[in-house]
C-alpha cells in the first residue's frame, strides 16, 4: 500500500459490526473535515407541497448524525415530518442557518 504522508492513527470497527475483524478506520485530528459531494439536483425547498416529505428526509440524511439509516433517523411510527420537527426543536443555530441558506438559494433563483 502507497503512503502519501504520516501514518493516520487507526482503530476496529465496534465488535457488533460484520466487518470488525477485517476493516478499520482511520482517527482523523480535531478540526479535520470531510466535504460531501452531493450529487444531482438542488436540495428541494422546505415551501413545496408536493416534496415536503422528500425534503425533511433530505435534511435529515444532511444535518442529523446517523449510522443506521433505518433506525437513527426516525422511528418506525413517525413521519419524516414528525422527525424533522423533533430535530429541530433540539438543533443548534448553526442547524437553522444552514436550513434558511437552503432555502435562500431557491428564493434567490425564484426572484431573479
């Protein structure tokens, strides 16, 4: 295996997981980010009837920390919406700014 720099700490997935005896992950430093690349069309808007529930899964998946898609992002009785609503009632400033900013790109494109 090519090594590009210093060796990155690395430490075994949990011991529940299927992979843990063959697969680890590396400890990135404090401060370290990753960047997603969010592939296709826009994020939807949060005032679009017919995507509402798209766009509370969407935002979700986004801004919420999850591991089991299934299960860490809503429970089986709830809606996408009820989930949305209960993450938002807990989320910090910086949450609801990144949502308004969302929603300030499909303002702009509607008014220009």
């Amino acid at each position: 295996m090519k090594k590009d720099g210093p060796a990155v700490p690395r430490v075994c997935d949990p011991g529940n997981h299927p992979s843990h005896k063959h697969k680890q992950r590396a400890v990135r430093s404090h401060g370290h980010n990753n960047l997603p690349n969010f592939i296709g069309k826009y994020f939807p808007r949060c005032d679009d009837p017919d995507n509402k529930e798209f766009y509370f899964a969407c935002m979700l998946v986004l801004l919420k920390p999850w591991r089991n898609l299934r299960t860490d992002l809503k429970s089986v009785d709830q809606s996408w919406s009820e989930a949305f609503n209960a993450f938002l009632s807990s989320a910090t400033s910086r949450i609801h700014d990144i949502l308004a900013g969302i929603q300030y790109f499909h303002n702009c494109q509607s008014a220009a």
